[in-house]
C-alpha cells in the first residue's frame, strides 16, 4: 500500500453511481446538494466532521479528517442511478418521504436532474416489488453489457476521473452457494446461461469490477463474497466494501454489547423487535428476504462477545431478532430491545432500548464516508476487502479465515489508526503513561 | 515505573480496609467468599474473568489477565471494616437485601466473623443518616490515629503484607476548596481544630497515606483531589484512584455517548432520571449530597462529546440528571434516559434506555479489580493519580491539566494498554494491515 | 333467573375439576391453599377482595361482594385435576417455575395430596407437547366416558355437592367448522369415529355438560361455541364461559382503548409484541397454535373501538400481534406495546407500554373467581352464555347475533349491576345530579 | 334542573372569553377555524363526535350527542382574548409551536382578526414570566372593572346572546386560605386594597360571575373554590367548572388506574416523571408554581384506588411526581411512568408507560367541549359545581363533603347518563340480562 507523498491526489470528478434511487440515495444527493449550497452541514458524516488526533495529547493537534488526508471534495461528486422506477430524484425523495418538502423545494433543479437509467431487475429475487422501469436483454450477460456501456458513456460525456458504486437497492432473497459462483469462466456461463443462482446485485458488481471500478454492497445481499467476483477484484486490484450500511438497531448492539463485554457482563439473552412501514419493511416481510437480513443480524453478537472465549458469559446467549412490517411508522423505523445481563453473584439486570430512529437519515453519511474512503484506498493501492471501513458495516466481510471485527470502537481504532498510517503519523495507544511517570 | 521481572511479587496476604459495611462491601466481601468456595464465578471483574490478546490475532495468545499479570490471590485477602452501625457482615447484607438469604447462608461463618470497627462519622456530612457506632475523640487529629492504631493493630495481628483502603460509604455533603486543604501542615493544624471542611472521607484517606496505604474513593466525596492529601499520596509514593464506583446509568453513558461521537451524531438533549429505594437514594435525597453526586454525574457527557471541538454537534446539549427516593424499589435502582440525537441534514432521532440495575452487584466486582490493580501498581513503583484505572471511575481524577477521559472504551484500551506495557508486550493499535496488505 | 332469597344456597362441598395442572392450576391451588392458612390475600381475586357500592354515595354501603352474594367458601373446594404429566402439584408448582420454593413448602402436604388422572391429549392439536401422561381408549367416545366416571366417582369418594370444570391447559391448533360440529348427534357420531374435528377440549366440554357440570374454557380454542356442545348446555341448563382467561397485555388493552375511545382520540396504529419463556410459549411458537391465540387477541380492540361506528378515528387502524417464545424470561411474561394515537387536527403522539407480567399470577384470581360466578349463576338458574362475566375473558362468548364487550369498564359495570340485581338492590347509573340540584 | 323541551335553545352568537392566548389557546382556536373551513375534523372532542347510545343495544339508536342535546354551533362561537403580550392569534400560534406553519397560513386572516387585550397580571403570581402588555389600574377592583367593562363592550359590538369564559393561561403561585376568601364582603374589601391573597385568576373569575358569565379553571390554580367566589356563583345562578383540564399523564393514570382497582391488583408504587420544553415547563421550574401543581397531579390516584376502602391493595402506595424542564422537548411533553403493583400472592409486576404526548393538542378539545356543555348546563337552569363534567378535569371540584370522581370510565358513565336523563332517555346500566335471560 501507498503511503503519504506517494498516493495518488484525488483530482478531477469522482462519479458515483448508485444501484437504487430510494430512501437512502436521495436521502444521501439531497444531503450532498444541501450542504454544497450550504444550507446544512454534514452531521453524521466522519469524513467531513470528524478530527484526529495526532501525536500526544499535549501536542493539541487534531485536524479534521478531510484536511489530513486527500479525499475527494464534495463539489467534484458527480451522479448516475439506475431504478426500477422511472422517477427523478426530486420525485423519489418526496416518495420517500424521508425528507420534508420545504427542504427539497431548495435543491429541485438539482435532484431533477438526475433520472435513473432503467435497472436490472427480477422480482424472482425480491418477491414483493414490481419494477415497471427495467432493463430488457437476451440474457444477464447481455444486461452486464449494457451497464457497463452506461457507465462508459456517463464517464466520457462528464469528464469524469474516477468511479463508485454502491449498492443502495433492496435486500435480495438468500441465496445459497452455487458451484457456478466459484470461478470467473463459470460465472460468465452463468450469466450467458440466465443462471438462477446469479441475482441483479451480483451483475451490479460483475459490471463494476470489470470496470476496475470500487464496489459498496449497502444490503446484506451475497455478490462480493463468491469466488469468482471475489477473484475478479483482486485481479483489477480494485477495493470493495460489504456489507449492508451499519444503521438503526445494529448500531446500537454494537455500541452496547462491547460495553457489556469490557466490563465483563454476562447477557442471557437479547430480543429484538423493529417495526418500520416503508418498502424496506415490505421487502424483509417476506419471509426470503428476511433470512437474508437475520443472518446479517444475529452475527453482530457472536463476534462481539466471544462466546468460546467465555463460555460461563455469553454460551447461553439467546438471541432473536423480528422485523415486523407496520406502516403506520412510515419511512421512519422503530426499534425495541430487551436486554438481559448478569453481574456478580449470577444477579440478573435487565435494559430495555427503544429507538425512535431514521434509517435513511443514518445511512446517508454512510454511504458518503464509504465512497470517499474507498476511492482513497483505491488511490492508495490497496484492493480487495477493505478490513479498515468495518465501521461502516453491518456485517463486515473479511478476509478467509479472519473473524469479523464488529464491536464499533475497535472499528474506530483500526480505522482511524490506517489513516495515521497512511500519513506516517504514529498509532496512537491511548497507553498515556508519560503523562504520569517516567517511562 | 518497574516493568515485568522488576514488578515485587504478590506474596503475603493482602489487608483490605472496608470504610462501610453496607450493601457494596457486603456484596463484595461475600462475593468474594462464595468464589473462594466456587459457588460463583467472579461475574464482572475484569481481573478475573477478562482475557488479553497478545500479539498478532494469528498468534492466538490471550491468557486471563489475572494468569498475565502478578495480581494478589482471592484467598490472600483479610478483611477489616468501619461502620456506623454494629451489624456484622452476615447481618449487614440481609439488612441490605441485595443477596438472598439461601446464599448468604452458605457463607455465615465467614461474614459473622467480619465485625465493623466503630466509624469515624459526622451527620453535618451525611444528613439523613444518624450512626449509632461512632468512634468518640477530642478532635480530627484524634480520630485519625485511632483509625492508624486499628490499622498498625490489625496488620500485625494477621501478618498482613500490604494494605489497600476503600471508601464504600456514603456520598457526603458538597464541599467547596477551602485554605486549610492546601498544605500538610494547614491541614493537620485544621485536623487538630476540628476544622468543618474536613469531612470523615478526609481522615480516613489521611490515615492511609500516612501508613503508605494506597487509597480508592468509591464516592464523589471530595477527599484525594484536595492539594494536602495530593502532595502526601507523592510525598509518601502512594498510588491513588477515585472518585465514584462507575455503575448504572453513568456506565451506560460511557458506554452509549461514545458511539455517538464515533458516528458523528449530534446530541441536542440528555435527561436521566433514576429511581432508588436504599440508603443510598435516602442519602442522595439530601440536596446537599444530591450536589455531590450531581457534579459527578454531569460531567462525564462533557469530555466524552468535547462540546468546543464539535460545536455544530453537541453544544447546544442540554443534560439534565435527576435522582429520586423511591422506596418501593428497595435495593434495586432503575434508570430512565432519554436521548435526542440527530443526524443528517439535522433530522432528530430518539433513544430511550430503561436500565433495571442492582447497583451493588455492579460495584463489588469493580470493587475487587480496583484493589488488585492498585496493589499491582504499588509494587511496579506508581504512585498518585492512575489514569490507566479510569476506567473503573464515574468520574476519574487526571494529573492537573489533563482532561478526564471518560470513554469507555479508550478507558479500556488504556487499561489493557498499560498491562501489556508493564509485561513488555507489543501494544494493541488494532491496525490490522499486515493481514490484508504487504506493508 | 332466580333473585335473592330464591337463590339455592352454597352448601356443601364445590368440587374443582382443573384441565392441566400446569403454572396457571398450581399457582391457583397453591394460592387457595395459602389463603386459606392465612398465609396470604386473596389479591386480584374480585370475588374476594372487592366491595360493591349499594344505594347513594352518601349511604355508606359498600360490602365486600364475598359478603353481598351467597358464594362457595373456599373452604368448600375440593380439587380434581387431569394432566399429561404424572407429577403432583408440589412437583408441578416447582416445575413451573411459578412460585419460591419457600412458599411452596409450607403448602406441601396439601399439593403433595393433588396427583392428577391421565388426560385425553394427542399431539396433533398441540404440536409441541409430548404427554406422557395419557388415556388409551378406543375411540374418542370412550375417553369421554373415562372422563364421566372419573367425575363421578370423585364427586361419590369426596361427599361433593355441585362441580365446576375448568380448561387450564395449552393452546391448541387452530380448528375450522366441520358440519360434525352441528349437532349432538351428529358430534357423538364424530367421537365415536375419532373425528379429527373434534379436540381433546371439546371432550372434556361434552364430558362435563352431560353430567350437567359448568365449563370454563380458559384457553382460545374452539369448544363451547360449536352448534352441538351450545345446545347440549342448553338443554342441560347448564352456565358456560369463555374464553380465555384475560391476562397481560390483552388485560392492558381492554384498560387504555376504553380511554383512547372515551376522549374521542384515533388510533391508526397498534403493535404489540410478547417474550415468554414457558411452556405456553413454546406452544404458541407453533404457528397453528398461535393463529388460534391471533384470533383472540385481535378481535378486543375491534369491538372496543367500533371502527364502523367512528371511522374517521379508527378506520385505519393497523394492530399487529406477536408472540415470541424467549427462553431467558422463564415463567414471566414480557410484553411491549407501541401505539400511535392522533388527536385535534391529526397530530400525532405515541405511547409506548412495557409490562413486566406474571402470566399465571394474573391468571389463578380469575379462575378462582369464575369458578365461583358460575357456580353462583347455577345456582341462580342462569344457563348458555353467562355475558355478565365478560370482564375475565380475553375474547368473552355472546349470545349469537350479539357482539362481545371488550370495554373492561362496561364489563365492570355489567358485572356488578347484575349481582346488584340478583340481590334486588337498586342499579347504579353514576348519574348523581340529586348531590347538586333538586330534581 | 330543566329537561328536555324546557331547554332554553342554543339561539344567536356564543361569546368566548380566554384568558390567556398562547399554546392551548391558539391551538383551541385554530382547530375551531379549520373545521369551520372544512380542513379537519374535530379530533379529541366528545361533544362533536361521540355518539351516545340510548335503549337497548338491539335498537340501534347511537346519534351523536351534538345531534342529541342542543349544543351551540362552532358557526355561533365569537372570541376575545387577554394576554401579557400583544401578539395577536396568528404570531401566538407560530410562537407556540404546537402548530405548523403551513396549517397555519391557511386560516390566518381569522387568526390575525384575534388580537389579544392587555392582561390582569402580576409577575408575584407566575414567578418565571414577565409580560409587556399588562393593564395598569390603581387597585384589583378597579381591574377589574376594566375585564366587566371590556367584556360588555364585546357582548354589545359583536351581538352576543350568551358567555362563557375560560383561564387557559399559566399556572399560578400556590396560595393558602386567607379570611379575605370567606365572604364577598371581604373579598371585595380585598380587591380594593390590593390584598396579595387575591391572584389574577381571581379577578377574573369574578368579574365573569359578577356578569352571570359561567367560568371554567383550567390550571390548578385557587379561584372558584373559595368561598366568596362560590357563593357568588350560587347567587348569579351560574355553573362553573375546574380545575386543570386533564391531559398527559393524569389522563393516562386516570384510565389506567381504575383497571388495576376493578381487577384488585394492588399497587405500592407509582413514579411519574415529565420532561416538557415549553413556557408552561419554564413555569413550573419554578417550586411555588411546582406545588399548586402537584397538590392537583397527586390527588389522583388516592381517590381512585380508595386507600381506605382496599389497605391490602393500596396503603402503602408510594406516589412521586416530577416535572422537569426540558428544552429539546419543545411544546410537546413526555411522561415516564414506572408503576409497581402485585397480584395473587402478592408477587410483584412492573409496567412502564412513555408517552410522547402534545399537550395543548389534547387540551384544545377539551376546551371547546366545556364551554359547549358549560353553555348548555346554563341554559337547563344548573348552576354551581358541575360534577357532570369530571370527565374533563385533572382535579375536579365537587360539592362540599363529596369526593371527586377521578375514574374516567364513571365520569364517562356519569356525563352521558346526564346528557340521557336532560332528555328524559332511560339511563344505561349495562345490565343487559334481558338479551340472555326471561327477567
């Protein structure tokens, strides 16, 4: 990997191009143009907001990320979508209804233009949608194809620099291994050959990586994680980041659950419940869907709390989580979590967490900080999953054989320690004990 | 500081000097002894129960901390106790109905045979208790060698090697800085006047730094902090650590506030209420002890959030804490908070955690680590303030001039940190390149 | 009906014939016991504990109801139970996980003497219990009459005057109508055939109706409803009830809609959520099983709400139930509601209700109490569908064409104005205008 | 009392006095212009769109008690206001908060005509506020004078057949018994020397009974009840109505409570805490506002639960109440209620309520429904307490002797029973045996 002088500076446009144009794109746009105008500020974006520490304490030196290392300027981001409905942005967001009016009336010129392309599609892969705005072709190849030759015109009719990809669309039904998933010659059979076993998201990401393009999984749909696209990024030397955004009720279990271990806190058991009423609620009311989002879930503990390291802690762990689809809560979402731990003696204490929470409002910083973090590591030759952006995941993907980190403040650490790397500053410890004594 | 091989080993037996029998110390004391006859594990004490990682994540090397570093035995531990009320242990804790009596049972013989020493006790520092097991003497100065006396008594009498004291009493009445704490000879000359800024904490902690006995301040009562007792702790190189058991809802705050730092999430309110029916909630319903704890309380949101660094974030952060008498739920105390967050383009968000806690049964185990880390640190050579203890602290003392760091989770990295530095093992950065990346 | 001095009085022994002697059966068994040693109150048994104002505010007559109507003493009950398990009620409260051990023991005698008789049980009405416990019999006629002798052999044995039965068992699969249902002929028929249609509750309904025995179906199932077993009563002149005893969070519900619905405040959204750990949920994770539970626990806010009556505040009501069977809550029952209400020009406001429940100790007061209605209402001349003691039942039977009242208020002021008439006492119309003006 | 065809008719324009035009207020008003224009409906008020059964249930007869008593019309109300500052109704709303703008804009030439007089007001009554539009006078009679004279004034100009005035401003200072309250002698006395016993709220409910004006108490401050003012009511033959018009939390105990005490659930304890933001939190920071407030918040539940009449159950109830200013909350207001109670045996259940709750949303129909029924008790000759009206008050006066009704199910009963019996309808009890028995 590159570091300081040696990466690459992030000149000229980054275009980004989003699989979806829903809640959480025109959410993440609308927000983007907001604060170009500068009517808001990127709150909930560690990319633009946060500081680093450098050096001791003593030193007061604590830039603002985005002035210490070289990312991308919001100005210089440039968009292309693809949906399965034919709606601009403007339309989109106020469908959404994330967003109020008032606000969006402010950037109309600028959401208006942008319409999606037509997406690639199936409803065999998310039951309960029905796109009417989708892409024809003989086969998936064929569809493949016509993405790319999308993207090859948007970079050469904008003069664009660089690309990313997210994928910002719904969650796909569980999809399991498949012997055509393992190598590249036989995933291009399968696309050719119309191969159940190949879903939208992973054409998605065929079509970017081909490209050398950076791929963002933002659902917990399977693409990155088969060999043969796993094998294709290493060859582009292109990164990649999955998956599924770290919102809502995730976020919280993993602020809490290393809380519970640091203090080495028994949990007996852990029930989840979220109610929400917008078309994500729709899609994970299906029954497919929903298992492709719970194996997401339930593997957040496991990780965090190490349930081989102490078994007399965490072995009885029960765990469940519910999705329950309620539209009175319209886009926003709801959580409730019943917690319950022990301490000394075997006692028992119970939490109860209630989230009124915004899925998109949290998921758009995200996507943010990913596309300019991402093009960075591109930038600094590195390539392959990216450990170092398990902050901003869900279920973070690794490389073989190493566990997910996914406990929130260790994720902060690695990432924030790979920048001071990056930039040859040193890793900071927290040991602190110069302060105090002679050392 | 010594390091590794030079550490003075852990031989003997270890004197630990309990100032209140009440429902901590109880818990702790018999807590201690159920472990010893391996009716219990040591639920949430990181010294017992914690592992270390050592090394690489490959290297697979994290032995329990207790197997890492020289810690005192559980079984090498003796007991003395001050009380204002005569009740040994075993009546003590069934007074204080934390544990069920079918435990405290099996443990009889051993807690009747803890019986408290009369206490050194004011009500003009603690208001709504009145003791009936009160130390008598011409002035401060007085009380303060009686308590010398009983301590030199009982080290000789059990062969005691090293001593360790704890405050595990009551939150006293607020007290402002006042001249006579500023040096050792206006104190003791106030000691001997029986000055009314020096409470009962005051003479105890006065006591132990006399005798060289590293002292831990379980309550927000103002006692290590004041300028004589700081210069005797170096003077006499005494280790020190306070103030306030970190347990409940504060825990949680430590715990929750730094996630939402992490993801850059602003914070514009923060009310927290809690309901308690002990002694304790009695104590505090006093407005004066109330402030004491209040203090303590309130201060942690502040340096976790660094309000002047993220100003669009969390200065406008209104915290409220509330402590209510309610009697009907006895020794247990539940918390209330609220939380109102917001994140992208402003948009509010809200959190609500109801804690149903045993505040003993989070103390004691903490009770426990801190004693065998402070002990740990006497015979490395640290004396004064350990901020790598922090994290066992409401509200941790600094050297002058450093802010507290109350996150925590750096809390807890400086904690593991410091072990590892002692034993000469690699720090932890969490950077985690090399698997992923030639560097 | 017969009034006052007509009502034949409550001599002798009532025997209690108990379906299961599971948590619910043993928790009310050991309560009487307990009661009756004096050991405890009777809480939360209306017929026990509550008064009944008779004439003018001002006239000061409020007996106790116990002491207003001629009920059986408790002294009079004398217990039969029937479960698939062979344990006795000692073993069986153990089991359950109910009640302390140091209650239970100083009831031993009196549970150790309570062994219940084989029941009539197949797994394929309740799919995830496996009695071992179990009548043979030929076909389903022939247990019923095993049922038949049972009863009246006990009733011989024990001196018993008049006899209650009570279904206190599990949740059985959701059944449909079947013409077999139709009529008595037709039913007999049926239980002769082992007609699927017919449930093990069914049979125990018929065993008791024929003896002319009241039955109270404690459980959602369908029994007492179908054509053949409501004429049987009918004919028999026999009192029944149902269904299913009102607990938790439906008990809540009939509580806070009344209130919603008594301001004129809409509802458009209501999702309640349940965690239990017991046998019971382990059952109701069966989905047949907790359609039949669905079905019940849906129709209350209906029928309190009249959505047809006031569309423009209840039309759009969304209500989702949901039951989860969670290991870590044991016998104790967890309940989260959230509801979203609107008020003047459509604002709207959120309440959310977390009930830290006790299933079967809300449970044993009404079964106590019902058994001791109904006989009443026997004794009364009252037969078929006992309406006035809606206020205990979760989903309360109606005379056909009659929709039930869920209101738990109006079914409070049913109840006692029907035992105000019973006695010939004046009915009570809350109108009190002759306190403030001459009339 | 008057029935039926002796009624005097709701002929010509109702005038409406309030006191007061901030957030209930303007809410009030806004509402009754935005159903005059067809924009909403009249959500929350019972006398717009509750229905009222009369006969029996097989009858079918429900009209809606506007269509059943003779009610004035919306069309017929006409407003003055008084406030402490000048803004008129449109500038107040926007102020307030509870409404949005774009609502707003919609009726803002009816909110602009509503420009509010000077106040009678006294920063010595309402510690926390500091008006600028004040009238000045050189006693409180001669104030007074000024409100009779103002109010005249309106009558004549605007055509006014009939009046009703209601205090929907802020909570005042608690006031003792003072002589000066015995006669209207004294009182007047009082008046015309400035006595500081005599509060704003005073001045001007005389000047309303002064004009036969029936007045109506909407915060808990001392006015009607004191004897000069009652006897004055007595004597102009006026009705009147207090105090504190029930909203938030004490709806919620109101309807809650009862179904504990109808189901013998004992309670030990009960805490509510309150977080509110707006002028009415800033108000009751203050504790001499706090406890006039209080007094009126913990009444409740004593005479619901009839701690005398059920000690088993109720004795030792533990009541605890707390308002906390909190400015994140803005207008809108949320409760935490965690309530203890026991059952069978006397084992212990918790069940916590939040309510995000909009005060002044809930206080608005309120509002309109008693000055509707206010009128129309005037025009059927009632004058004095109106106990009738409990239903819609915190803290409902009653004759002197008699205890309040707090249960909102009897004060339902006990409103519509009254409506029925004003037109010689049947009252209802709820009997209904007549549906399943031969009576």
């Amino acid at each position: 990997m590159l570091r300081a002088e040696e990466i690459k500076p992030a000149d000229g446009k980054l275009g980004v191009l989003l699989v979806g144009l829903g809640a959480v794109s025109t959410t993440f746009v609308a927000g983007v143009e907001a604060i170009k105008k500068g009517i808001s500020e990127p709150i909930g974006s560690v990319s633009q907001m946060a500081t680093i520490r450098l050096g001791k304490r003593t030193e007061n030196r604590s830039p603002l990320i985005k002035d210490f290392v070289p990312l991308a300027k919001l100005e210089d981001l440039e968009f292309l979508a693809w949906d399965i409905f034919s709606s601009d942005a403007y339309e989109a967001a106020l469908k959404a209804g994330v967003l109020e009016k008032e606000l969006l009336d402010k950037i109309e010129p600028e959401l208006r233009g942008l319409k999606p392309r037509k997406a690639v599609f199936s409803s065999d892969y998310v039951k309960k949608l029905h796109g009417t705005h989708v892409k024809q072709g003989a086969n998936k190849l064929e569809l493949a194809q016509q993405l790319i030759d999308e993207i090859q015109q948007f970079k050469a009719e904008h003069g664009i620099n660089r690309l990313v990809m997210a994928w910002a669309a719904s969650t796909e039904v569980y999809l399991e291994y498949n012997p055509i998933h393992d190598s590249l010659e036989s995933f291009e059979t399968g696309l050719l050959e119309n191969h159940p076993s190949i879903s939208p998201s992973m054409i998605y990401a065929y079509a970017a990586l081909k490209l050398g393009i950076p791929f963002l999984n933002g659902a917990p749909n399977l693409n990155l994680e088969i060999p043969a696209l796993r094998k294709l990024a290493e060859e582009m030397r292109v990164p990649v980041g999955g998956k599924d955004f770290k919102t809502g009720q995730t976020l919280m279990k993993t602020i809490v659950a290393p809380g519970f271990k640091a203090r080495m806190l028994g949990v007996n058991g852990w029930f989840s419940t979220n109610i929400l009423g917008n078309r994500d609620g729709e899609v994970l009311d299906d029954p497919e869907s929903f298992k492709t989002k719970e194996v997401s879930k339930l593997s957040v503990l496991e990780t965090i709390l190490e349930q081989e390291k102490y078994p007399q802690l965490y072995k009885d762990l029960y765990h469940k989580v519910r999705i329950n689809y309620y539209p009175p809560r319209g886009d926003n979402k709801e959580s409730w979590d019943n917690i319950d731990i022990f301490g000394w003696l075997g006692y028992p204490m119970q939490i109860k967490i209630n989230f009124l929470c915004r899925d998109s409002i949290l998921a758009a910083p995200v996507l943010l900080d990913l596309i300019l973090f991402i093009d960075l590591a591109q930038r600094c030759g590195m390539h392959g999953v990216q450990e170092w952006l398990s902050f901003f995941w869900k279920s973070p993907m690794t490389a073989p054989g190493l566990y997910p980190e996914n406990d929130l403040f260790i994720q902060q650490t690695k990432l924030k320690n790979t920048l001071r790397y990056m930039m040859k500053e040193d890793l900071i410890t927290h040991l602190g004990l110069e302060y105090y004594h002679e050392m």
